[in-house]
C-alpha cells in the first residue's frame, strides 16, 4: 500500500481548501467525500463570501473549489470513511472498498445542524426550511417566518432576520430560553416585529408542494393544536459535530468538537482539523476555507520536518 503525505476527510468548502492548498505544494492530496452533502451544498444563495458581488449559489461554491483542486492534482474519492485508525507514525483511513495510509490527515468533516424530525420538513428543505439564518434571512425582506428553538442560535437567527422580516415568531418548547441573558433581553427588546410561542412543539411544516406555507404546533401543556401561517422556518436547535470516527482519537470538546490550536493542530501530531468539525462558534463558509487553508499549510510544514528529520 502506498502511503501518500495527506488524506482529506470532508468535501465541503473547508476540505476543498486544504485540497487546493495541498495540491498546489505538489502533496497529491486525496480527499473522500461523504454521502451525506456538506452545509453549503444545501444553501442556496451565498451572499456573504467575499469576492461574489451578486453572490454565489452554495452547491456552485463548493463545486468549483473542488474543481480548482483537481486542476492541481486532487484526487476525490465519493465513499464514506468507515473507520480511522492512528499507527505508529501514520494514519490508516478504511473505506468500504479499500484501505488507504497516510503520513497526515485533515479532518473536515463539519457539523450537522440539527433537523426536528417532524412530518414534511425534509420536503421543505432549501424551500423555506433553513438551518442558516445568516445564509437565507435576505431572502425573507418583509415576510413573516418563525425561528425554532430557545438557545443563543435562536436569539442570534432572530435578531438577523429582524433586518429583513415583517414578522418573526419563535417557538421554543419550554417556558424559559437557554439563551444567554443578554442575547434574551436584546430580543425582549424588539417586541415591535417577534414574537414568542412558549410551551410549544412543532408537529408538522405545511407547504404548498412548493415552498411551505405555514406550520401546525402543539402546546405541550395543554395538548392544544393550532396552525400558524408563515413563508420560512428557521430552525435553531443546535448542530452535531460529525466526529464519531474520532472520539477517543484526538480531543474533543465538551459538545465533542475538535480541539485545535490556532494553526488548526489538533492534540495529535500528524492530524489537522479545518472547518465547522472544530468550530462551534462562526460556522460560516469564510471561516472553514480560511481553517482549510491553515490545515493544509500546517500539514505541509509537518512533512517538510518529517523529512528534515529523516523520518520520511
Ligand atoms: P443549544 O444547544 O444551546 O440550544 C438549542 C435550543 O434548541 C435549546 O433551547 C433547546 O431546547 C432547543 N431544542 C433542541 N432540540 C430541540 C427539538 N428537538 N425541538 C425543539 N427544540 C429543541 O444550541 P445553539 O445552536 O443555540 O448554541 C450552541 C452553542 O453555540 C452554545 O454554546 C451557544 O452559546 C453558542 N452560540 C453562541 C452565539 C453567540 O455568542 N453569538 C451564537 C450562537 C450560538 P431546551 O432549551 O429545552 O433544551
């Protein structure tokens, strides 16, 4: 088996940044790219990423960055890692048709917002139910739309869309938020435009076969169903760091995020970590390209010292 110098986990904007930064130093990187899309692959219009005047579609985004690399010598594999193994000074990845080693490996492989689970909100999905605000709260300027959840993810999607919506309504299921008390009272304070639902569940996002129309909750205390018209659903009830393959391999966080230094390092030497899998905070496209890019300068330094200190 040939050991490379870089294996990529996560072909979203962050893996295709260290793809393309890899590639260029001649590292032939290859990248594996999951089953499940990565986040920009499900937005829609990316308004915010620099250099985009009138914007970017998100699956367009993603796309080229991926083509950039290839130009370079990337090679993308579209397998799912099943597991991943640290050897003595090097790092086995096993996919289900094959078994690949490397001297580094970064780690992309970002964070899952996540879903309510409910009746027709995975037909709805890009056709009024977002998970980013940031991303889609343009596309809302005088609507009417409901933010899901109670956490500063609520507060913070509800004070964006204020920007743009005529109405905004969050539903929370319990009768207190879990937000942080300034990012509650800076929404108590814009009673003029949101409004809050306590106590309450959704059950169902109704839509027109097109975009959704509306959403029907139920009041967990009462048992109470009611509909509630609305143009989008916003949902903010927190995000999973896919880091399953690695728990117990490199350092998690409390909520089981990677940690990494400030040059994207994580506690193993040899293993970087770029985008969203270590980030809790931003979790913007800007920001996983700018880790992906550090991710790979790292691990080109890391190969340059192996072979420095003949351990090549
Ligand atoms: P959180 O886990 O903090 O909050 C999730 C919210 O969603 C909770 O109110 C929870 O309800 C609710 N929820 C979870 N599952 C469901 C469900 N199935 N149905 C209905 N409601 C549900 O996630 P966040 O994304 O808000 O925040 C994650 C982290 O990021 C936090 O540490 C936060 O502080 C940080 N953050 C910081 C920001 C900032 O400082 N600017 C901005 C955004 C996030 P319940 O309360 O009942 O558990």
């Amino acid at each position: 088996m040939t050991l490379k110098d870089v294996l990529i986990i996560g072909g979203g904007i962050a893996g295709n940044t260290a793809a393309l930064y890899t590639a260029r130093a001649s590292l032939e990187p290859t990248v594996f790219v999951g089953l499940n899309p990565d986040q920009l692959s499900l937005t829609a219009m990316v308004e915010n990423f620099p250099g985009f005047i009138n914007g970017v579609l998100g699956p367009e985004l993603v796309g080229n960055a991926k083509k950039q690399a290839e130009k370079f010598g990337a090679t993308y594999i579209n397998e799912n890692v099943e597991s991943f193994e640290i050897n003595d000074g090097a790092f086995t990845i096993i996919t289900a048709d094959k078994t690949y080693q490397s001297r580094t490996v970064i780690i992309a492989t970002g964070a899952s917002a996540r879903f309510l689970g409910v009746k027709g909100e995975s037909d709805y999905i890009g056709k009024g139910v977002s998970t980013c605000a940031t991303c889609d709260a343009a596309f809302y300027r005088d609507r009417e739309v409901v933010v899901i959840g109670g956490g500063d993810s609520a507060m913070e999607d509800s004070s964006v869309l204020y920007k743009f919506a005529k109405k905004i309504t969050i539903i929370h299921r319990r009768n207190e938020f879990k937000a942080s008390k300034i990012m509650q009272d800076r929404i108590f304070g814009l009673k003029d435009k949101i409004g809050i639902v306590w106590n309450s569940a959704v059950e169902e996002i109704i839509g027109n076969g097109q975009f959704v129309t509306g959403i029907k909750i139920k009041n967990v205390e009462t048992g109470e169903l009611s509909e509630l018209k609305t143009d989008g659903v916003f949902l903010a009830i927190g995000h999973d760091a896919n880091t399953k393959l690695f728990a117990g391999k490199v350092e998690l966080d409390q909520q089981n995020y990677i940690i990494t230094d400030k040059r994207a390092r994580t506690s193993v030497p040899g293993i970087f970590a770029a985008g969203d899998v270590a980030d809790p905070t931003f979790r913007q496209a800007i920001t996983s390209a700018g880790t992906g890019c550090a991710a790979a300068m790292e691990a080109e330094k890391y190969i340059e010292n192996l072979k420095a200190n003949k351990k090549y």
